[in-house]
C-alpha cells in the first residue's frame, strides 16, 4: 500500500508537523491543540510549543532546526525576543539566526544551508505539561520487536527495546511509567501506523507524549519498510569473518559487498552514494550503545534511516594507517600525500538476518 503524503506531496503544505497530526487528530487520536497562528496562540493564554517545519521532516532529516517554548527561546546576542510582539517574520527570523539550529553542526556548502533555511516555516501548539516525550519506531526486520526512546533534560535519551511484549534492552534506566504502560503506547503506535493514509508495512518514528494510559501524537517521521529475512544467519564464522555486536536491518542471503568511504568520527559511515544504501558502525559493544546518550533525533537518522546499521569495532577491519588514511579523507584532505589521496578502501562483505550480522573483508 503506498503513503498517501509521498504519492502527493503537496497534501503536507511544507508542514508535515502540522498537517499529520491534523489528520492523526481526525482520526480521533489525541493530538494537542495546534493554533493558526502565532497571534490565536498568544490570545489563547496557554504556554505555546514554537515548532521548526520543514518539508523534509516528513522523509529526510528531521529536526535540522530549533523548536522552543515561546517565551522561553533563547536569547540572541543579548537581546531577548519581544514575546509582546506577535510579529511571525520577526520570531522566524530570531529563531534561524540562534546558534541552537542543528543544521550547524553539518558540514554543507552555504547554498544548501540557505535553501534548506528558505524551506522552514513554524506551527504553534500547546505546550503539554507534565508526562513523558518519547519516540517510538517498529523495528524494521524483526516482528513483534520496537525501539522506545524517552527523550531527557539537556537534549538526550534513553534507548529501551521491547520484543513480544518483554524488555531486552535497557530495562534498568527504563522509568516506572514505561514499564507499566508500554503495552499501550505499542498499542497506539500501531493505531497510527495503520491509519488510512499510511503504508502499514513501513516503520515510521513516532513522536508522541506519555500520560500515563493517554498517548498524544506530536510526529511522524519515515524510516524503512519492513523486510524480514528469508534465512537464519546461524552458521560458524568464515576465516577472517567477525560478528558484528549488534545490527538492525537486512540483507540478501549472500550478503551485500561495499567501500567505505569519508567515515566520521561520531561513528556514521556512508556507503554507495550512487545506489543511496548507507551503512552505519559504532564502535562499541552493545553496552555501549546503552551509554550512546545523542538526542533521538540524531539517533533516529543515523540508526533507523540507513538500510543496516551495524555494530563492530572497526580497527579490527582495517589497519591503522589505512584508518589514519580513511580519517583525514574525511576530515582535512590538505594533510594527505598524493598515494594517499588514490587510496582505495577495501571492501566489506555484510551479511545481516537482522538479529545477528557477519563482516568480512574481501580484498
């Protein structure tokens, strides 16, 4: 079944934010109040919730800009945003100079950023008072298994994962509320994901405010399509293969074979921009992962958008300088001679039935 909003994209009138939780709300979900306009909104006298829109956050990469409680937003060289003033241009561009935007810290030339900046718009809602921000995402090649994140103070996050109805993972940080209630924020994830508008087979991140039983939807933000694997990667390693600590995602039976390429230091690996598959490593154990505090929607992008994001140290694949070589490419091209400029990366074998992962260089 295809997604209503792709086949048409000017049904989100470049405020996905907006005009899905509309529709959520229509469905007869909880959704808090959005207003009009600044203006309906400070007459209204409840806190408001200024949030960042961009066509983008509905299939790219969600959140590039600041969203904050109006009258709380941050000053900007001193001089603090005259709430006084229901004047939308003044508050639009107040809110993209403030240095909060995360759009700052991607490295893009100049004329990206400004045509990215040219497409944000802001929805006023009511602030909701008291319960728990979390995001939820279906896993997308084991059924029955979700990614609950509760989102913290300071811009973090705490992974939780459920699988047929018990927690696997993080259960120790996981707070009372989500212990208790997590079969019915599954419940309303589904409910969502299943509406009329949607693709039911695709694994959507969704926003939404705990409140005890009541769940309010504030995001739908898309990932992958479910694709279960037609195998069960249980035989023993081949020479020079290692499995990978953790992964999500799957591949053929044979596996795919890919180069490296321009890895980051925060752990993110681009693979094959011509064929758009990404793979992503962390180097860490899966108790790593426990400690991986990114705010969720960086989480989100570099673990749920890719096809496979696989978990290996990897200096166990490559030798140091060819590291060394992988890294400055990345970073500072001025600091590489010219062999090292021609340097090919090797390629890897992934091989992935989306619970257990195998590695192997191929050349």
């Amino acid at each position: 079944m295809a997604d209503r909003f792709i086949e048409n994209r000017d049904l989100l009138e470049e405020q996905p934010k907006r005009v899905i939780a509309n529709y959520v709300k229509q469905s007869g979900l909880l959704v808090p109040k959005i207003f009009g306009s600044l203006e309906e909104a400070v007459q209204d006298g409840r806190r408001i919730f200024v949030r960042s829109e961009h066509p983008q956050d509905y299939d790219g990469i969600s959140n590039l800009f600041y969203s904050g409680v109006y009258g709380e937003i941050p000053a900007l060289c001193g001089c603090a945003l005259d709430i006084k003033r229901t004047d939308y241009e003044l508050l639009r561009k107040h809110m993209l100079l403030l240095p909060h935007n995360r759009i700052n810290n991607f490295r893009r030339d100049e004329g990206k950023v400004q045509e990215l900046k040219d497409g944000v718009s802001y929805s006023f809602w009511e602030f909701l008072e008291g319960g728990q921000n979390r995001t939820i995402i279906a896993d997308s090649s084991v059924r029955g298994r979700y990614h609950i994140f509760t989102n913290l103070p300071r811009g973090y996050s705490q992974w939780t994962i459920f699988e047929d109805g018990k927690i696997i993972f993080g259960e120790q940080k996981a707070d009372s509320d989500l212990k208790q209630n997590f079969p019915c924020q599954i419940e309303f994830y589904e409910t969502v994901r299943n509406l009329d508008a949607f693709n039911p087979n695709h694994c959507p991140s969704i926003e939404y405010q705990s409140m005890g039983k009541d769940n309010f939807f504030l995001q739908y933000f898309r990932t992958n399509d479910f694709q279960e694997a037609d195998f069960v990667l249980d035989r023993d390693l081949e020479d020079g293969e290692v499995k990978a600590d953790w992964v999500r995602g799957v591949t053929p039976k044979g596996g795919i074979q890919r180069r490296i390429y321009f890895p980051q230091m925060g752990g993110t690996y681009l693979i094959d921009k011509k064929t758009k598959t990404r793979l992503a490593h962390f180097p860490s154990s899966q108790k790593g992962l426990e400690r991986y505090l990114y705010p969720t929607h960086e989480r989100v992008t570099e673990i749920f958008k890719p096809t496979i994001y696989v978990c290996r140290r990897i200096d166990e694949l490559y030798t140091n300088e060819e590291l060394k070589i992988l890294f400055l490419k990345s970073d500072n091209f001025d600091d590489l001679n010219e062999e090292q400029m021609k340097f090919e990366p090797p390629t890897l074998r992934f091989i992935s039935d989306g619970r257990t992962a195998y590695i192997k260089r191929m050349d």
